[in-house]
C-alpha cells in the first residue's frame, strides 16, 4: 500500500472546500494551514486566465523531513503516508527547513510541527481524506499509487502529471494533472502587497519569502493573485548559535600548533584559560540550541529518545563529548598534569572541528534552502573557527604574534570563501535568487556595510596598524553579521 495524491487542475474552481474541510476535520488554527489554493492570473486584458493550485504535504517516497527530524516525531508509515506525532516534537522547525514545499508549521497552540497527514485517523477506517469527500469537482483524487486497477493509478497511466521540485528527489507522491508553470514554480508569479481579497499577512512570526522583482524565473504579466504566508522557521538564535560556535570550536588549535612547531612555550595557565572560554561559548551554544525549540520543556528528548540519522540530534553529542574534553584538558591544566594535557589537546582539537562542521551537515538536511548547501560551508566553518579561535589568543600578550599571523591568515580565507559562496556559479535557481537577496536585495547593507567592511576591510587596516584585540572584535562583528545574513537569506526564497 503507497497512499498519494492526484491534484486534476482541469477540474478545479478554486472554491477552498478543501481548505476549510481540511480545517474543520483537522481543527487547524487560524492563521496556519495544512491545504491552500493558491491563485496565479495570467495574460493580458481581455486574454487572461485564471490558475487554481491546491497545495499540500507531499508525501515523499524519501522524506527529508523525517531524516532530520532529532526526535521521530515526523515519520513515514508503512502505507506511505508522512505523518507526525505532537506529543514527541520539541520544536526545533528542522522539519521546516528540510521541507521544499512549505508544507509544515508550528501550530500556535500546541507549538509543534503539524501539516497534511492524509486524515490519517479516517483513511484508517476506510474514508477517504475530508478534502477529497467535499471537492465538488473531484479535482482531488486519493488512493493507493500502487494498485494498477485503482483510480490514481489509472489516472498516471492516462494523463501527463508533473511534481513539484522533483531535483530534490524526494520523489513526491502529490501529482498533477495540467500543473501551470506560473504556479508549480514559486517565484515565477509577480506578487503585490496585496492579493484579490487581502493583504500579504506581514504578521507571520519571522516574515516570510521575499520577492523581488528580477527573480530569475519571474514571467512577464503573471501576478500571484491569492496565495498564504509561511513563517521563517529559524530567528536571530541560530545565527548567534553559528557564531558562538565559532568562538568555541578551536581556542586550543593554533597555541598547539605553535607549540609543537617551537613558536609558544606550552603553558598550564594559557590552556585553562582557553579551556573555559571553550566551555562557556559551548555551554551558550547549547543555550541558544535550546532557545529556539517552541517547545523548551522537552529539550532533554533530544538526548533521551534521538534519532540518530538527524544531524541536530549528532550534533547534540558532539557538541556535549566536545565539552567534556574541554573540561578534561581544564582539570588536567589546574592540576598541573602536563603529560595528560599533552595528550588530550589533539582529541579536544578534533572535537572542536567536527563541533564546527557538523552544521554542514545539518545544512546539508535542509533540503529546502538550497543556499545552505554549498560544498564550500564544512571548509568555512573551520576557517571561521580558526578565525575565532586567534581573536581569542590575540588577548593573551605573550601568545600574540601567533594570534596576528593566524588572525591575518584566517581573515583572508574567510574573505576568500565569502565571496567565492556568493560570485561563483550556484548548483540551483533558489541558492541563486538567495545569493543576490544578500549581494543586491534587502540583505545588501548588513552584507557589504557589516560582513564586509567592518568585518574584512576595518580588520586588516587595524592589523596593519597593529591593534591586533580590536582588529578581533570587529572581525567577530562581521562574522556575526555575515551568519545573520547567510540564515536569514536562506529561509526568504519562498518554497510554495
């Protein structure tokens, strides 16, 4: 059994029956929906057009939301259906970010992850999904994609049916019949501040996708003319989370390198005192992690039922076998045992760089923000650790010239990666149009003004100068800028 849908665009009039049957069934919240209709207008006066599109979970053969899910709470049925489960989801909106169709919110009352679930609880006695009941045209067709004599199947085997952003391969298994390219493709349809019977919804949590009007897939006098709005999952947290991160990966890299090169005598005080700012920054790292679940009292379930294909929920252990090293090579400087933290600063090391790359990875879960992608994100996130780590060291006078040369060094390759991410060609459209939302749309500002010039130019000049403890602090406060910019871009290309 592989439960699907068919959407049949020949027949649909637009008349949101599924929308309000869905809401009624389901008892979803104002303002969040688990199936819309959304309206595109196409042509010119008098020879225009009208194109309905309902718009819903996809029930993906391979879905992404339940791999990156930390806690199962998003999990795929064996009948095929992609379901969730309120009582175990934290709130980590991953699920959101993995999804390249919109498809999921955070209910307002539960503060949880919920979407379409194919009226499970009816399907389970033999009903059909409520939108499906009350189409008036029977433009929604559900059943089971693998019997050849049903309905869905025969209608595949008769007709031409496209999915939505099938390069993701998620293989979909919501499919339709006449899908118009103006509609099937988020941000080839012009949008006003208005549509046909409201305003956009700037009210919803985060803002939403931005459109701007040299879209690379935008078409000439085609306008969104009714449609919802969906929230940007990740806030100001996950950028501070980027960023503290950074400053706690690798305090200890380069005086270990320098000392096994002969360039700093080893010292017990100076690994204590970079031992605990590598456990305060990790400590405030997890601080932020947990900020951001809508559901804060269930945070320990990452810990005590994780699901282990999830980077957030890896990331989790790494981050806290990251801070147990640390405290180790702490105890073991305050004690004076030289020996033991001879040995331990190369596996904290290594701990730290897989403390600061496995985002990457997280990122790489994220199938829905394309920006976040980029093969180049595992090798920046340990220069910006590197980078971190000697604005660090540069407080420290006796280990100072070691801090110039690896803040010079750094500084130069984070600049390098900042604009080979954003001047070199991008895989997909998406990682494209959000690249120009930060070099030439509404992120261009903080982007040159802060990520640039107050964390690139302003830097070097005062190295040069050699003011090398403020030339650090305003290196931090480009990077910070740059991983506001980076999150925040990523989540405003529109998905639905």
């Amino acid at each position: 059994m592989n439960y699907g849908f068919i959407i049949d665009n020949r027949k649909c009039i637009g008349c949101h029956a599924c929308t309000v049957a869905c809401k009624t069934e389901n008892h979803v919240p104002l303002g969040v929906n688990r199936t819309w209709v959304k309206y595109v207008e196409k042509g010119r006066f008098p020879n225009t057009r009208r194109y309905f599109q309902v718009t819903r979970c996809n029930h993906c053969t391979d879905p992404p939301c339940v791999e990156i899910c930390p806690v199962s709470a998003m999990f795929k049925r064996k009948d095929g259906i992609v379901d969730f489960d309120s009582d175990a989801c934290i709130g980590c909106k991953a699920c959101m970010q993995a999804c390249p169709y919109d498809a999921i919110y955070i209910d307002p009352e539960r503060h949880t992850a919920a979407k379409c679930n194919y009226c499970a609880h009816r399907t389970e006695v033999g009903l059909e999904p409520a939108c499906v009941t009350v189409c008036p045209e029977q433009a929604i067709v559900a059943g089971d994609l693998d019997l050849p004599e049903g309905n869905l199947a025969q209608l595949l085997e008769r007709n031409t049916v496209r999915v939505r952003r099938p390069e993701k391969g998620t293989q979909p298994k919501l499919h339709y019949i006449e899908a118009e390219e103006s509609a099937i493709v988020p941000t080839a349809a012009r949008h006003e501040a208005f549509y046909m019977w409201s305003e956009r919804n700037g009210q919803v949590p985060g803002g939403g996708a931005a459109y701007p009007a040299d879209s690379p897939l935008l078409q000439n006098d085609v306008l969104a003319a009714y449609d919802v709005a969906h929230a940007r999952p990740w806030a100001w947290q996950v950028p501070a989370y980027l960023w503290l991160k950074s400053i706690a990966s690798a305090p200890l890299a380069l005086p270990a390198v320098a000392v096994a090169l002969g360039k700093l005598p080893p010292s017990a005080l100076r690994d204590a005192a970079l031992a605990i700012v590598a456990l305060v920054f990790t400590a405030l790292t997890m601080v932020m992690l947990v900020w951001d679940l809508d559901r804060k009292d269930r945070f320990l379930r990452i810990m005590l039922r994780p699901q282990m294909r999830s980077w957030l929920a890896r990331g989790a252990f790494i981050l806290m076998g990251y801070g147990g090293l640390c405290g180790l090579m702490l105890l073991a400087a305050l004690a004076g045992w030289a020996r033991v933290s001879a040995i331990l600063v190369w596996p904290t090391i290594l701990g730290g760089f897989f403390a600061a790359v496995y985002t990457a990875f997280l990122f790489g879960q994220c199938k829905g923000r394309d920006l976040w992608q980029t093969p180049l994100l595992p090798l920046h996130l340990i220069v910006q650790a590197l980078l971190s780590g000697a604005v660090v060291l540069a407080f420290l006078p006796e280990a100072r010239p070691v801090a110039v040369a690896g803040l010079s060094v750094c500084l130069a390759l984070h600049m390098l990666i900042v604009f080979g991410e954003f001047g070199m060609p991008h895989a997909t459209v998406n990682a494209r149009y959000a690249a120009r939302l930060i070099t030439h749309g509404q992120y261009r500002l903080p982007f040159w003004l802060g990520a640039v010039v107050v964390g690139g130019v302003v830097p070097g000049v005062l190295l040069a100068m050699g003011a090398a403890g403020i030339a650090g602090l305003f290196a931090l406060a480009g990077l910070l800028i740059f991983e506001w910019c980076f999150i925040m871009a990523g989540q405003s290309v529109p998905n639905s």
